[in-house]
C-alpha cells in the first residue's frame, strides 16, 4: 500500500485554474479577462524599459550571488518606506523587510501577528483577494470579514464597514485595507470617507494592515497613498504590505516588503528582529534580483523618470480600456448601463455578472471571467473590444 494514497487532490485555485483553461481552450478568439496581469495593445506583459535598462547595469555591475541579508536590501527598504509613507512617518519607526512579492509579504505579517499579538483577529473586506483568507488560515493567525461591498455591487457600504468595525472587532485586532485598488471590485474608499475609516481605527485602537499592491494604477503614485496616509496620520502604529508586481510589471521576479511602523524607534528595532525571525524559518533570505531591479531605478533620476512615465501609461490605458468597454457596451443594444464601472480604480471590475452569466462567456465565446463577475480590464485590448461587448450583451438578454 501507497502512503500518499491517502492525499486527496485538492481543489485547483479559483483563478490560477481559470487560466489553466483557457490555455487548453482551442477557440482562437479566446479571452483571459480572469488573471491580474497588465497587458499592452499587442496582448503581451512586456518588460518595461526601465526594469530593462536596470538590468543591464547590474548586470554589467554584478560581483556575487551571495546571500542577502535576512531583511534584504537596505537601499531597497528605504525605497520601500519612502513610496508607502513620503517622509510622513521617522525611518527609525519604520522597520522595513524585502519579501517575496506582496504574498510572502502577507505570510511574514501573518506569522508575525500571530506569534506576538496573540489573541488578536484579523478583519477583512468581504469581498477581498480569495489569497488573504488562505494565507491567515494557513497561518493559523483568526480571521474574520467585515461588510464592504454594498448590496447593490457597485459601490462601497461605508456605513456596514464602520459598524462592523466600530462593533465587532475588539480593541487591539488587525484590520486590513487594500491601499489602493481594491481587489476584486476595483470600489476604493473617496479621500472623504478614509478619513472616517482612519477616525474608527484610531478610535478603536485597532491595528491597520495596508495591502499595497496597486501604487499607481488608480490615480499615480502619490494620489494612491492618499488612504494609506490619511490613516497614518491618525495612528502610530501600522503594517503595509506592498508589491511591485503589478507597478514595475515584475510578476516572476517576485518583489515586495513588509513594513511596520511602531510607535518608538526600540519598539520597531524589537519587532525588525521577531520579522526576521519569520523569514529565517520561512524562507531565510529574499531573492536578490527583482529588489534590485527596483532599487537601482529608483536611485537614479532618469531610470525613476522612465519608470514613471511607463507606469502612467500602464494606468491611463486601464482607464481607456474601461471607458471604451462602458462606451461600447451602450452601442450594443443591450440596454444595460455599465457606467458604474467608470469610478472603479486598478485592473478589476466588478461586472455585475452572474455566474451563470460568465459561464455561458465562457462555454459560448472562450472568454474568461472569474465566476464573481471580477474582470481584468487590463486583459480587455482595443481589437477584442467589439467581440467582447457582443458578447457580453448576449449573455445579458
Ligand atoms: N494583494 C493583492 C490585493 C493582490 O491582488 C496581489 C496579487 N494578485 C497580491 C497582494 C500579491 O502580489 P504578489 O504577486 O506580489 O505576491
């Protein structure tokens, strides 16, 4: 008899499984709207010319591969903190370490709440990445949500959220907010509304986790960290996980950080040690490459410049893309406005559609959608525009 025989098959990743698919669907005008990656005109995630460029200087520079430190790169990590917090918030309150992307950055979070606050819960937005949940889980670190999407789908219950928070998480749990963008529904708190969101977490001493994976593709780079500094500045004490996936197009390369600031400069060197900690038993070290992809741009004026500029770009045709989608699904007779979409910030939407609804996209038209209805606009492109809406409004009949 097999010992493994026992081990189940466990059940494929709602969205990773998705594009397994759609890899295998034969129909040649298939469309991936279900992963979060961008895509330009011609369908591909390319390399951007700064990431490029940043390559070939270290490339050319490089002198070993031996290990990082535990934290990883320090110029990196002064990047880090400066993008999240301007100079709001001392370095020496700040602890900052390079992780494997925003996930590792989540897991090192997790592992940390969990050992040195314990007792503590974790409140999340319902709906949210199906990742947040998982990783608490597996970390062992009590979780639960909070009420964020209005019943009508489209727009923010800001009223539930603050009951929920105001009620049912005690002094001293976690809250997390996605910084930016959020995912799945693309619905982001207005500057108006942080500020009574930040007003709840100070008043009920709560701990703000800030999931910060999108900077720059709502509004631009500082516009982004509007919430994120709106709650800082009502707070000492915080965790941030960011990400540069997504804003320097660096997926695989696997970059981001975790950051915590506290409320003295000995209290941010003690939690440093017990996150580094973390990482020994984790991981031991982060990768060196894409961390210093990052750093080596944004310590250099031109190379920052071309990154932005590229970044922009990213962000701006997100936003034709929606607009176009919206504009053109009115053309199709359909009679279903999507105009709720067009305040929506980052790569997703919520759609509105149902299940059923993106079952047929798929079965009938190759098209993929995550079964919540979440679209990747960035996976929408100019040609597939007319084909898309024409089918969409023929699911919608
Ligand atoms: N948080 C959110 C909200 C995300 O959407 C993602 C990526 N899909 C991450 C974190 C993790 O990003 P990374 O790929 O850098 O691990």
């Amino acid at each position: 008899d097999h010992r493994f025989s026992v081990v189940p098959t466990a059940p494929p990743d709602a969205i990773l499984g998705l594009t397994d698919a759609f890899n295998a669907d034969t129909n040649p005008n298939k469309m991936n709207l279900s992963v979060g990656v961008y895509k330009d005109a011609t369908g591909q995630t390319p390399v951007l010319q700064s990431v490029k460029a940043a390559e070939q200087k270290l490339l050319s520079n490089e002198k070993t591969k031996g290990y990082l430190s535990i934290g990883g790169l320090q110029d990196y990590c002064d990047h880090v903190r400066t993008l999240a917090f301007g100079d709001q918030v001392p370095a020496e309150r700040v602890a900052v370490l390079q992780t494997p992307g925003g996930t590792g950055a989540l897991r090192v979070a997790a592992d940390f709440l969990k050992t040195q606050l314990p007792g503590a819960k974790v409140w999340i937005p319902t709906p949210t990445w199906d990742n947040h949940r998982a990783i608490f889980d597996a970390a062992l670190l009590p979780n639960d949500g909070y009420r964020y999407l209005a019943a009508d789908r489209t727009s923010l219950d800001l009223d539930a959220m603050v009951a929920d928070l105001r009620e049912k998480a005690s002094p001293g749990d976690t809250v997390l907010l996605h910084g930016c963008c959020h995912n799945p529904t693309g619905i982001d708190p207005t500057a108006e509304q942080w500020k009574v969101i930040a007003d709840v977490i100070a008043e009920r001493r709560l701990l703000p986790l800030i999931d910060f994976a999108y900077q720059g593709f709502g509004d631009g780079l500082e516009a982004d960290a509007v919430g994120l500094r709106t709650v800082m500045d009502r707070v000492d004490e915080a965790m941030v996980c960011t990400s540069f996936s997504k804003n320097f197009g660096l997926y695989s390369e696997r970059v981001g950080a975790v950051s915590l600031v506290a409320a003295q400069a000995s209290e941010a060197a003690a939690a440093n040690s017990q996150l580094k900690r973390m990482v020994r038993t984790n991981y031991s070290n982060p990768p060196r490459h894409g961390g210093a992809i990052v750093a080596t741009i944004l310590s250099d004026p031109e190379l920052t410049a071309i990154w932005k500029s590229e970044l922009d770009t990213m962000r701006n045709r997100i936003t034709q893309l929606r607009q176009q989608f919206v504009e053109t699904m009115k053309t199709t007779g359909a009679g279903h406005d999507f105009s709720f979409l067009l305040p929506q910030k980052g790569m997703f939407s919520y759609s509105g559609l149902t299940p059923m609804q993106v079952d047929e996209l798929k079965q009938k038209y190759g098209i993929y959608i995550v079964g919540s209805g979440r679209i990747n606009v960035a996976g929408m492109s100019e040609s597939n525009m007319q084909s898309l809406c024409d089918a969409v409004a023929s699911v919608l009949e």
